[in-house]
C-alpha cells in the first residue's frame, strides 16, 4: 500500500536530513579526540600534566597546540603531533609569552594552526631548514581581523628582549610566535619587511627560522 503522500515527504526530508548529518565536516576538537584515543592517550596526558604543573594548561586547547600544521591532508601526516618530551620545556616557556599577550588583549580571537612539526612534515609544509616548529615551542597563529599589529609591535619591542620572543608576520592575519630569540620578519621572511622594524627600533637577528 502506498503511503500518503505527506507522510512520504516527511521519510524522505528525514532520510536526506540524516545523509547529510552523516557527511557533516567533523570538528578539529573530534578529530583530535580520536587521534588522542588511538593508544596515544598516556603520552598526551603526560604532557598535558607537564604544562598544568607550570601554570599553562589553559592558555590554548590541546587540539590547537598539538595540530602539526595547514598542509597534513595533502602531505599524508597526522593533523596532530606530540613534540618530543626534551622540547617541552621551549613549549611552556612560549605558552607563556602566548599568555601575556591574551592578557594584554593583543591576540583575541587568534587561534594555533601549527605547533611541532617532524622534519619530513615541515619540509612538505614549506617550513625553512632551521624552522623552529621542529624543536618545539614555536606557534603559527591564525588573527582575528581586527587584531592590531602596531600594538604586537610595540609589545615585542618592550618584552622581547626578556622573553627571546620571535615574531613573524607572513601577512595581517597569520603570525608566528616562538621564544628562541629576538628577532622579527615580515612577508619575505626577512627583517626588511617586519612591521615593527622602524627608525629607532631595537636591533632584531636577521635570520627567520619558520
């Protein structure tokens, strides 16, 4: 018997409702969950255990500081990575510095793209040679739009020096944030197009280590 023809527009609105559920885009946040449960459950709570003892559990969520970088799709890696346990102590130390700048409200909104990267990773994802994501604790960061360069730049020239802090513009929204040392550049991986580099600025490294 065939049934009428409201009750067969509600089973069909229903089943194509539930095709695309089932094709929803899952979450960083549920891809990260799965990837953590598959046996790398202790490693991570370790770490986890590691930054809470040192007062920087809370600066960002796993699931951004452990994502390797934009590109893992296309070059076949894990989205996330675990740095190696003799760089945690680099990953704390720029965790802080990620803090004071939240604190300042000079990076609302910013998100982590890239953390630790193994070297045949990095070499696919464009990193330099000497790219700090390999030795852990550097960031590249995501800005919300409104973010104030002019303002980072002024905080790097106040608190740089004490804290190593490396900033690197690749454009107005995408930053890279590391405590390895002073230094800035800007678009072309060079000092020459920091936007915190002007007459007067304190003197920077001239080598960009992405």
């Amino acid at each position: 018997m065939r049934a009428p023809a409201g009750v067969s527009t509600l089973i069909k609105t229903s089943l194509a409702a539930s095709l695309l559920a089932g094709c929803a885009a899952d979450t960083p946040e549920q891809r990260f969950e799965r990837w953590r449960g598959d046996g790398r459950e202790a490693q991570v709570r370790a770490y986890a255990d590691h930054l809470a003892r040192h007062g920087v559990a809370a600066v960002a969520p796993l699931s951004q500081q452990l994502r390797s970088g934009r590109n893992w799709r296309w070059c076949g890696a894990d989205e996330f990575a675990l740095p190696p346990r003799a760089s945690w102590p680099r990953s704390v130390a720029t965790l802080r510095l990620l803090a004071e700048l939240r604190a300042a409200g000079l990076i609302d909104g910013a998100r982590i793209v890239s953390g630790y990267r193994a070297p045949e990773f990095n070499r696919c994802e464009g990193g330099s040679r000497q790219s700090r994501h390999m030795a852990g604790g550097a960031y590249d960061l995501e800005l919300a739009a409104d973010t104030d360069g002019a303002r980072l730049c002024a905080f790097w020239r106040r608190r740089g020096p004490a804290t190593g802090f490396g900033l690197g513009f690749y454009d107005r929204r995408r930053l890279h944030v590391d405590t390895a040392g002073l230094r800035t550049w800007g678009g072309d991986y060079t000092r020459k197009t920091s936007p915190c580099l002007r007459p007067g600025a304190i003197g920077a490294g001239s080598g960009a280590a992405l």
